[in-house]
C-alpha cells in the first residue's frame, strides 16, 4: 500500500504578479496624474469663479468704491433694493425679454430641427445653421444696429420701397425689447435647433412606425410622442436659454444703451451702470446676488415641474 499525504496546494506567481499592495500604489499614481491634469482648471474656477463669489457676496453687505475702503452697512443695499424703482423696471424689463426670447427662439428651434429631421441630415446645413451663433455679440449686435437704422438701414429701405413708415427699432420703447430679443433670437436659434435635432434622433424609429400602423396623422404624432419625448432635452434647452437670457448685455450695450427712457435698461445693464459708472461696488454685488437667487430658484422650479429626470420612453 501507498501511504498518501495531503499536502496544502501551492500557489505559482508568475514573475509579473505583484499582488494586491501594487495594484494599490498603481492606483494612487493614477489618482496623482489625475490631480495634476485637473489642477490647472481647478485653480481657475477658484480664482476666476469661487474668489469673485464669495467676494462679491462679502461686498454686499457693504458701501464701498475704489475710492475707500469696503464699509460694512449690513442689508442696507439689500433694503435700498427694495424701494429702487430703477431696479425693479430693469427686472421687469429683463422678464419682459426673457419670455420673447425663449418664446420665439424655443419655436423657431424645434421647427428647424423638425425640418432638418425630415428633410435632410446634410452636414454642410448644419453648418449653415450653426455659423450665426459662432459670430461674437458685438459683430451681431453693430450688424443689426446698421440694418435696422431708422434711416439708412436696409430693413427700413426695403420697408419704404412697400409703402411702410420707417420704424425706430431701438428708438421706439415699444420696438426696443422685442427688437434685442430678436436678434438674439437670430442669433442662437441655429445652435438650439441642433441640441433639438439631436434628442430627436435618440428617439428609436419603432415608435414612429407603430404610431403609422395605428394611423395616427402628422400632427399627432408631433404632440403625442415627438414633444413628450423630446422633455429632458427641451427641460434643458429651457433652463440654458432661461439663464443667458437673463445675462443679456451685449446687445444692450452696443445699441441702444439702456435706452430709450430706460425701456432697454436689463439688470445685467443697470449692475454695470451701478458699477463701473457710479463705482458703487457694494450695491451691485447686491443686485449680483439677488439676480443669481433668482436664476438658482427659477432653474430648480424648471427642472422640477418639468421632470427633467424623467423620460416617457418606456
């Protein structure tokens, strides 16, 4: 008989396997490689965003310009706030823009993708579509400002040669506003119509197809299945658009500066005014904080009411 022993199994490394504790430093190494990569832009959000924040936030509890040093007044900005008359027309003018502009440019956009989704995917449209939008604000804003002139503008050439008065676009407070939001409109369509064109072509073509067999028309099918599906990217073509909408500037500056008797005068405008003109720093980073309130509220409202984390497609 053989005797037979139970020896404990023995385990071969190969020359390469270094075990748990180097996976351990190798992962380490990474995390360090990765920590230099983004130390860069982490320091330029701290300095050009995190920095001006909690500054501008400390400045408005205080009356100060660069001529003294900060005063600490606590809410007496924000109380002067609410008895200003001057910044409640620029909110109201702001609001005013807002819903034009988001009105119209949402419109416009969903209709040029809608075309562009049934008609072509052409890449050099698309193209097309973009190049307004990749023009800076000023060119934009000094182009239209000759077109529209009152009296040797294009547009208004055009309209005497139909028998149409000449129109002071940004010289009438009526036409003023809706003259801004729709060169911004002009201007920022094309690039949300390509955000739109892109949730439409996540949308699986099966649904399409069942929705024919079951013989639903053109204009049903938009409503019942394209917009429903089509909600988060529209929740976020909302919010973006809500936001730069508020941020509106440029335009405003290069054109009709605030006016006419302030009908064109927005908040971003009116902080400017309060700061760089009448160097009253600490009651426009009042204004600053307030107006960044109201974009922080408004956007968690949207993204709420509108399930921007829901999807129909089930």
């Amino acid at each position: 008989m053989t005797a037979t022993t139970n020896a404990p199994p023995t385990t071969t490394r190969s020359h390469g396997d270094s075990g748990a504790p180097p996976r351990k430093r190798r992962s380490l190494g990474d995390l360090k490689v990765a920590m230099i990569f983004i130390a860069p832009a982490t320091l330029g959000f701290v300095v050009f965003y995190i920095w001006p924040t909690l500054r501008g936030a400390y400045l408005s509890f205080t009356e100060y310009s660069l001529l003294s040093a900060p005063k600490f007044n606590g809410l007496a900005n924000y109380d002067r706030m609410i008895h200003d008359s001057f910044f409640w027309n620029a909110l109201g003018v702001t609001v005013e823009y807002v819903v034009i502009n988001i009105g119209l440019q949402t419109v416009l956009a969903v209709g040029i993708a809608m075309l562009m989704y049934r008609l072509t995917k052409s890449i050099t449209v698309r193209a097309i579509i973009l190049a307004p939008y990749l023009v800076a604000n000023v060119v934009v804003a000094l182009v239209w400002y000759w077109m529209l002139d009152v009296q040797v503008g294009v547009v208004n050439t055009f309209l005497g040669w139909v028998g149409i008065d000449p129109i002071a676009f940004f010289g009438d407070s009526h036409w003023a506003i809706p003259t801004v939001a729709g060169i911004n409109v002009w201007r920022h369509m094309g690039y949300t119509a390509l955000l739109v064109f892109a949730g439409l072509q996540m949308i699986p073509s099966y649904v399409y197809e069942a929705a024919e067999v079951d013989g639903s028309t053109e204009w049903k099918t938009f409503w019942r299945i394209t917009l429903p599906l089509l909600r988060p990217v529209l929740v976020m073509v909302l919010v973006v658009t809500m936001i730069g909408s508020f941020q509106i500037f440029d335009t405003v500056a290069v054109t009709t500066q605030g006016g006419p008797i302030n009908a064109t005068r927005v908040i971003y405008y009116y902080i400017y005014e309060r700061a760089f003109t009448r160097f009253d720093f600490g009651y426009a980073s009042a204004m600053a904080l307030v107006l960044f309130a109201i974009l922080a509220v408004v956007s968690l409202v949207q993204l709420r009411l509108l399930r921007a984390r829901e999807s129909d497609l089930a």
